[in-house]
C-alpha cells in the first residue's frame, strides 16, 4: 500500500468505505493537489529508503503526517490517531483506500520524520510547492516569449516587491531564573552521583541535598526578593553544584564512564556554572552564550524590545514576501542583527526571478548604509525615510510612504497566521535539529493556509 509510485494519486482512484461519499471539494483534497508529490517523491524518497529491520514509511506520509500536525497542532500520538481514524488524512498521506484497522506509524517515528526532513529539504520543497502554484495561476506566455527572437535580449529590468522582516519563534522552556537553573544543575550532578556510587567501594561522598534543597525552598517561596538575598541564594547553590561537579570529577579519574547523554548533560552544567560563576563574582547580570535552559541548551535570550515581551527564548527568523508567497530567508538559535541578511535575500529573489525587486520594503533596523548604498547600486528603492537629520528642502512624499506601509503589513499578517495556526507560536520540539525542522515546516504550511 506504500510503495513508491511513478503516478501520483488522484482522489478519483482512492477506495472510499462502502456507504460513505467523501466530498472532492474537501480542503485536505485541494492542499493534495497543490503539492507535487512525485517531484518531491522522485529527489527525496532515498531519505526513508528500506534499511535493515522495519520497511520505511514513504515520503508521502512522513511529510503528509508533518503538515497535518504543524497545521492543527496535535501531538506525535494524536497526529497517528488522526489519520487512523479521517479519511481525507489518507488520501492526503497517499493511502490507496481508507483503513482505520491500525495505525499508519509508530508516534514515535515522528522524531525520525522530522530528523530527515531537515530546514534545507524543506525550503526546497516549499520552493517546489510554489513554482507548482505559479504555474497553475498564471497565465500562458510561450507566445510572447517566442516572438522577436532575432532581436538582442534586452537587460532586464528591476520588478517586483520583496518585503522581509524578522521575528522570534519561542520554544517551549520555563523562564529561566539563576537559582532555579543552578538548583536544577545541582538534582541531575546527585542523580549522577547516586548512580555510579557503589556501596562496597565505601561510604558516599556528602553531597548535601537535603540542606541544598531546603536553602533553595526557603528563598523560592518568598514573594518579595531583594537583590542582595538572590545574590546569596546564588552564591549558596554554587557551592553546593562546585561540590558535586568535584565529587563527579574524581569518579571519572577513578575509570567510572558516563552515558553519552550524561556526558552531554554534564558539559551542559560545566558550562552553566562558569557562566553563574562569572557573573556572581563581577555582580554582572550579562554573558555571552548565556545557557537558559538545562535540557534545552542551544536556545539562547533574543531581545525584541516589544511591549508583550521584551526579551523571547527560542529561535530568531527572518522571512520574506514576494508575490503573496514567504520564504524563510535565515533562522537561528543565536542573536543576529538581521541586516546582515538582506543582500543574501536580495540575491537570491535575482536567482529565482532574473531581475532584483523594484523595491524592498524592511523595518528601519535594515537600513543602514551598507544596504542604502547596496540598494543604491542595484537601482532598487528601499523603503523609509533617508538616514540622519532631515534636510530642511527635504521633498516627503507622504503618499508613497503610506502605500509602503500598508503594503509591508503583507508580512506581519504572515506572522500572524503562522503562529497562530501554523505552529510557529510555541516550538515544543526538544532536539536542536527537530525544533528548526519544525519552524521550516511551519512556513510551508503558512503558504498553504494562506
């Protein structure tokens, strides 16, 4: 039933139950057929290629089974009940017939799923998903294209608007407190110690917990903290996570050997500590890298400055806008100044289109005077006003400004959709690799939606 077809399925040939008439107008029938699955099938079906053991699933139904659960937001267990138990799901997924007698997959494959279905694939799937759009919108120009043959290609000329903006995908994770990372540091060095601790090598090194947890309560259940008493409760769980990591160290010399988890864990926690540790002796409140997140080390502080959220934890992005269809253009789990993005987005609407953007609608943090001077060159208008003190004979012309404005709201309506019903909102994804396979799936989707 999953094996690899050279005709992709149409809705006429899928075996609906006996009794039911499914409706070929149904949302799921339409977002079928505007996705290429035999081109995307044809470059990537090697990803779930048979190994030993289980016969892989096919791409249809690891990308089908991705997009249904970015779409409606189910978790990897509902995602499999889901298509289990809907017809159009299947169809979707490239089921032959309805069959709700098991499961399509183990929920647990779905890490598996996202792990090969990585940001690069999908920004070429997404690609692949818009030219398939294009070419069923827009009109037939072989004619004109043909005619003046003889005639010298003339330069093209700049057309076309791209807009580009950036935002924060926040991951899921508590929000980060020095006392309460440095406590939870603290239970996974004991956890570490209680384990490789045997009995009949003699006693156990004292590590404290009870009066470590107990310092720890007595100031987490304070409502009114001053500075100086977080100063001290910070100073006290360092002492307490310098001990065990000592007490851990000596184990290691001894010839004990961690998990590889465990060794990524402790990394984790080294690293944490010297950052706590810095920051307490120089009474600082800053460091590079900061680690916000035990489990969850990649993630990083974006700051945003906005007024629900001044600073966001998850991964910073950068989108752009061009004939109604989004692009993620960047993302990544460290700070950025996302400037620095804009003639990489520039040239690669030149490689797509043949011609750069008539004009680039961008916040004012994107125009500084290396992509003034850029957009200069090139002969494109970037939107917003000139940089420095306005001149006195300054020319405005309010018009255009207010159609560039109204025009750039094109991208934060994207925003907008695609963390409300495309999953960008909150990333709940563990795994580096997994979370940015999430928010590359999420603008595909939104082109969908949208």
């Amino acid at each position: 039933m999953y094996k690899f077809r050279n005709k992709q399925i149409e809705f006429c040939d899928f075996e609906q139950p006996i009794g039911m008439h499914m409706n070929p107008d149904n949302r799921w029938v339409k977002k079928a057929e505007m996705i290429p699955w035999l081109e995307i099938e044809q470059r990537y079906a090697k990803l779930f290629a048979n190994r030993k053991g289980n016969v892989a699933k096919p791409l249809r139904l690891a990308l089908g089974a991705c997009i249904i659960q970015a779409e409606y937001g189910f978790s990897d267990e509902e995602t499999a009940l889901q298509i289990q138990e809907t017809g159009f799901l299947q169809f979707f997924c490239g089921y032959r017939k309805y069959d709700d007698s098991k499961l399509p997959f183990d929920p647990s494959l779905m890490v598996y799923f996202r792990k090969r279905l990585t940001p690069e694939i999908l920004g070429e799937i997404n690609e692949m998903i818009i030219n398939n759009a294009k070419k069923k919108t827009e009109t037939d120009k072989k004619d004109d294209n043909s005619k003046n043959n003889d005639d010298k290609p003339e330069p093209p000329h700049n057309k076309g608007t791209l807009i580009v903006d950036a935002t924060c995908a926040p991951s899921q994770i508590k929000f980060p407190q020095d006392t309460e990372l440095l406590n939870e540091a603290r239970e996974n060095t004991e956890k570490i110690i209680t384990e490789f601790h045997n009995p009949k090598e003699g006693k156990k090194p004292r590590i404290y917990p009870k009066c470590a947890h107990k310092d720890y309560l007595h100031f987490a259940r304070k409502k009114k903290k001053t500075s100086k008493e977080i100063h001290k409760s910070v100073g006290k769980q360092l002492r307490y996570l310098n001990r065990n990591l000592g007490i851990i160290d000596k184990i290691l010399a001894n010839g004990k050997e961690l998990s590889t988890k465990q060794t990524i864990r402790l990394k984790t926690i080294k690293a944490l500590y010297a950052q706590q540790k810095h920051m307490f002796d120089n009474r600082i409140h800053t460091v590079d890298n900061r680690i916000v997140s035990i489990s969850q080390p990649y993630i990083r502080p974006i700051v945003r400055g906005k007024a629900k959220a001044l600073v966001e934890f998850g991964a910073k992005i950068d989108i752009s806008v061009a004939d109604g269809f989004v692009r993620l253009e960047k993302q990544s789990f460290d700070a950025y100044n996302e400037a620095t993005v804009l003639s990489e987005v520039i040239e690669r609407y030149k490689a797509r289109t043949g011609s750069y953007p008539e004009r680039v609608l961008a916040d004012k943090i994107y125009r500084n005077r290396d992509n003034l001077d850029l957009c200069k060159n090139l002969k494109i208008r970037l939107s917003g006003p000139a940089l420095g003190r306005p001149r006195k004979d300054a020319i405005v012309d309010k018009k255009l400004e207010y159609v560039d404005n109204c025009d750039r709201v094109e991208v934060e309506r994207a925003f907008s959709l695609a963390k409300r019903n495309c999953g960008l909102g909150q990333i709940y994804t563990r795994l580096k690799e997994t979370s940015q396979s999430v928010i590359a799936l999420s603008i595909d989707v939104l082109n969908r939606v949208t």
